[in-house]
C-alpha cells in the first residue's frame, strides 16, 4: 500500500475519533461545547463521518480513488474553514444556512476553523502534491494520470 491510500486510512481513523471524541463528556465545558469552542451536531458529525467513510472507501478502493477523494475533499474542505473563519458559519454541514453568519470572536472563529484549514490544506497537498511525487501499491497509476 502507498503513502496516498494509508493517508486515506489515516483521515477515515481520524473523522471517525472526530465524531467518537463529541460523546465523551471530559472533552465538554458546563455549555456543552467541545474544547470550550463550539458545539457539534448532527449535522457536524453526520459530515464528519461521512467523510470518514468516504476516505476509507476510497483507501481500501485504489490508489486512484484515493487521490479523487483527497483532490476533491481537500479544496471543499478548506473552502469551509475559509468561510467559517470569515463568517463564523461553514457551509458544508449547512451552518451558512441554517444560522446565518455569527458574530463570534476572532480567537473562535480561528481555534474551530483552523482544523478545516489544516485537514483540508493537507488534503490538497496529499492529492496534488504527494500523489504526483511518485508511484506504489499494487494499482498505481502513472503519476502523470493520476
């Protein structure tokens, strides 16, 4: 297995802890938020694990299918964090449109976008960058086609 698809495994362990972590109660502060930052809901962690499932799909699938989730996740991804960052909503798991812009404090707006931007920067490098660097696993593709 390559780089690319055990970093697909990687990202389905990681959104599935993502989702695991919003119901352990120590992770919470007397308003329910996680970390003391925001608070996560169905629709957080209905997107969180989809997109954990999507990323383990995709890893088990073929190194190409690994590189489509990361070249398409990874813009989305960081898209959403620009936006939340900016307006305090993402879009993504429909918070732009269920409560409009929020008028939060730079410092929340940064501490629960910055895993967006991080996650989703990566993403992009692991699909344009990484997966272009070379070539492994039984179903490689030529870097040039991937």
């Amino acid at each position: 297995m390559d780089k690319v698809r055990a970093l697909g495994w990687a990202y389905c362990l990681g959104f599935l802890l993502v989702v695991a972590v919003g119901y352990v109660p120590p992770f919470h502060d007397a308003q329910g938020n996680l970390f003391g930052l925001f608070k996560l809901d169905l629709y957080d962690d209905s997107l969180h694990l989809a997109s954990g499932a999507w990323a383990g799909v995709a890893a088990y699938l073929s190194r190409r299918a690994a590189i489509f989730y990361f070249r398409l996740f990874g813009p989305l991804y960081f898209a959403d964090g620009v936006l939340g960052f900016l307006t305090g909503s993402g879009y993504l798991d429909g918070g732009i449109l269920l409560y409009g812009p929020l008028d939060l404090p730079l410092q929340t707006r940064f501490f629960a976008n910055l895993p967006h931007l991080v996650i989703g920067g990566l993403a992009i490098w692991i699909g344009y960058g990484l997966a272009r660097r070379g070539r492994g696993g039984d179903d490689a593709a030529p870097a040039a086609a991937a």
